[in-house]
C-alpha cells in the first residue's frame, strides 16, 4: 500500500518554514496522483476491452429448445438452455438417442432432459 503525505503534515512543514520538505511530500502526492490516474485509464481500457468482447460473444440460435453455436455459417452443439441462461457456461448437450429413456438431448451438469 502506498503511503500518502497528509495534508496536515504538508501544511505543518509550511508553518514551521520547512518549504523544501513540503515540496518533497506535494511532489510525492503529485506522482501517486499521476500513477493512479494512468492505472485508472489501464483499468477502463480493460473493462471497455471485456464489454467488446462479452458482446461478441458465441452467436447463438435457440432452436427446438436447445440453443446451437452458429460458428462460420454452420450450426454445432447444441448447447444446454438452462447452464448458458442461468451461468452463462456453454455446456454440450449429450446426444440422449442411444440410451434406454430415449430423451433427445442430456445435459451432464445440470441433468437436464430436453425432447
């Protein structure tokens, strides 16, 4: 953690005609400043970053109650409904065809059945 000159101890080194001092912890307070403001800009920078990114996101096409990652014009997946609504994790479905219950689709995190 940064240590920041008080203001009080600034304005105590002034009264007492200590001015060099006091330009030492106003320099000091005006690099903090400065490293602050441009960690702030890398921050934003990084947030707008991630805002692009999560709205480029997968393209999606909800489709017989599953959703379908469309990815270069071709359709793959499907995709689980409820992971990707409710935690927004993309989890394949297991085709449910070849076992005994015979459900379309299977969802191996959430056990979900989807027809």
């Amino acid at each position: 953690m940064i240590q920041l000159p008080l203001l009080s101890d600034i304005a105590k080194s002034l009264k007492t005609g200590e001015i060099g001092k006091a330009e030492k912890q106003i320099a000091k307070l005006r690099e903090i400043a400065l490293h602050l403001e441009q960690e702030n800009l890398s921050l934003r920078e990084e947030i707008e970053k991630l805002r692009r990114d999560k709205k480029r996101g997968p393209s999606l096409e909800l489709s017989d109650g599953v959703y379908w990652r469309v990815e270069g014009g071709e359709r793959t997946g499907p995709v689980c409904p409820r992971c990707y609504e409710e935690h927004g994790s993309l989890v394949n479905l297991l085709d449910g065809s070849r076992y005994a219950g015979k459900a379309r689709w299977i969802c191996t995190v959430c056990n979900r059945v989807f027809d």
